[in-house]
C-alpha cells in the first residue's frame, strides 16, 4: 500500500466551511464599521459648515450667511470672495462625501443679510452608507433623525449627545 500525501475531499470542505462561517459573521460588523464611519464623518461635515458659516458671515456682514455651499469653497483663492470665499474643501462643496450628500438652503430667511440657513446631511443609499440624517441651524448644533428633514430642522431634530 501506497502512502498518500495531501489533504482529503472532506478535509478541504470542512476548511471551506469554517471559513464561510467567519465571513458571515465579519461581513455584517464590516458593514456596520463602514457605516459608523461615514455617519461620524457627515457629523464633522456638518460641523465644519456651521464653522464655516459663522467665518463666512464675520467675513461678509452684509451678505450674512452664505446660501450655497459653493460660496464657501472656492477655487481661486487670490483673493477670497463672497462668492467663493474658500473656506471648504471642494469634495465638500461638490455636495457628497463620505457616503452623505449635503445641501444647504437659506433657512426660509429672504432679507440680506441672511440671517439664517439649513445645512441637511442624507446618506446616499440607506442602510448601506448611512441609517441617521443630520441637519444643523444657525445655532449651530447638530441634530439627527431616522427620516429625512423636509424644513425646520431646528425644531424637528433631536440634538446629538
């Protein structure tokens, strides 16, 4: 009788199998890491455009509050301006990141100087790039909710802790 060497049909299977298991188990935590992530980043987001507001609004006090997000970036920064005062990436600006796409509108507001705006943060596709949708006011703070914010994000959202 010959020795054989190597591994065997059910051996092979058995690895396999092992190896389908841990993936089922690791697959679903990558997604929700993914997701948590760009969750935390859409919150940053939101943050870096209220700073952004509250410079563009001491930088132009007779324009107020910038209406688009395309006022605050910019792509010739020689010298800023109050159409493209330069104060946010342009991957930002361009209204997606992270997963999220961002808007923002006038706040309802339509004296000059803008008194008011809304900044709204949806995820892209829902459960794959993000669950929560933020929305931040004049205020400042940032708020989150399990649905869409149509208008009034200050008084419709809960504040984040």
């Amino acid at each position: 009788m010959r020795k054989q060497t190597g591994f065997s049909l059910i051996e092979l299977l058995i690895v396999v199998a092992i190896i389908l298991i841990i993936a089922a188990i690791a697959i679903p935590n990558l997604l929700r890491a993914r997701i948590s992530a760009n969750e935390a980043s859409a919150v940053g987001s939101v943050r870096d455009l209220n700073t952004a507001q509250i410079s563009y609004n001491s930088s132009y006090p007779t324009i107020g509050y910038a209406t688009t997000l395309t006022a605050l970036a910019g792509t010739s920064c020689t010298p800023p301006g109050s159409t493209g005062a330069c104060i946010i990436d342009q991957t930002l600006a361009s209204g997606t990141k992270s997963g999220y796409s961002f808007a923002m509108t006038n706040g309802g507001s339509t004296t000059t100087p803008q008194g008011s705006y809304e900044v709204d943060a949806k995820p892209l596709t829902v459960n794959q790039t993000g669950v929560r949708y933020f929305c931040s006011v004049a205020d400042a703070v940032v708020r989150s909710g399990s649905a869409a914010f149509s208008s009034n994000c200050g008084t419709t959202g809960a504040p984040l802790q």
